[in-house]
C-alpha cells in the first residue's frame, strides 16, 4: 500500500494502522528499529555540524595568516620606498625587505 496515496495525511494513517497490526515482539523490533535509525540521523547531523564548525575556524585561520602576510608585504613595499627615497642602495633594500631587486626598482 506505500506509495499508493498521494495525500501524506492518509499515509500517516495507514502507516500508523500497520505498525498497530504487529506483535507485541514485532512492535518491539520495529520501536528499536526506529531508534537505531534516529540515533544515526543524530550521529550524522552532529558530524556535519562539527565538520562545518571546523571548516569554518580554518577557513578564519587561513584568512587570518593571508591578511597578516599581506600587511607584512605592504609595510615592506613601504619601508623599501622610503629608504629608496633616502638613497640606499639596492642591495641594502632588498637585505632588509626581502623585496626583489625588480619590486624595488618598480617603485
């Protein structure tokens, strides 16, 4: 009969009808059935959500270490202009910088 009935309401009721049509052995079986199952819905739902949660914190991590790269690439372009403004040799610049001889002279 499953599938047969395209209202929801009316498979509830002949669903519900089945399960009280079982033996008191079976009705246990099928009551144990039914928690094994929603424990495992549980135990997926929570990996999901800690996997997401984890993702998420390395994802900021990430974020965190190119931002903090990123500031210590442009306080370096800076510092390279300002010494080049004051005349230091290149080698010099690229010694306390770590900028590339081409990066400095672009400047």
């Amino acid at each position: 009969m499953e599938g047969k009935y395209i209202n929801p309401y009316t498979n509830r009721l002949f669903e519900q009808a089945e399960i009280a049509k079982l033996s008191p052995e079976e009705r246990f079986d099928y009551e144990e059935s039914v928690k094994v199952y929603r424990d495992l819905l549980n135990v997926v739902e929570t990996a999901r959500q800690k996997g997401e949660q984890s993702g998420i914190e390395i994802g900021r991590a990430e974020g965190r270490a190119e931002g903090r790269a990123e500031g210590i690439r442009l306080a370096n372009v800076e510092n390279a202009r300002k010494m080049k403004a004051d005349g230091l040799n290149s080698e010099t610049i690229i010694r306390y910088t770590g900028l590339t001889e081409d990066e400095i002279n672009a400047l």
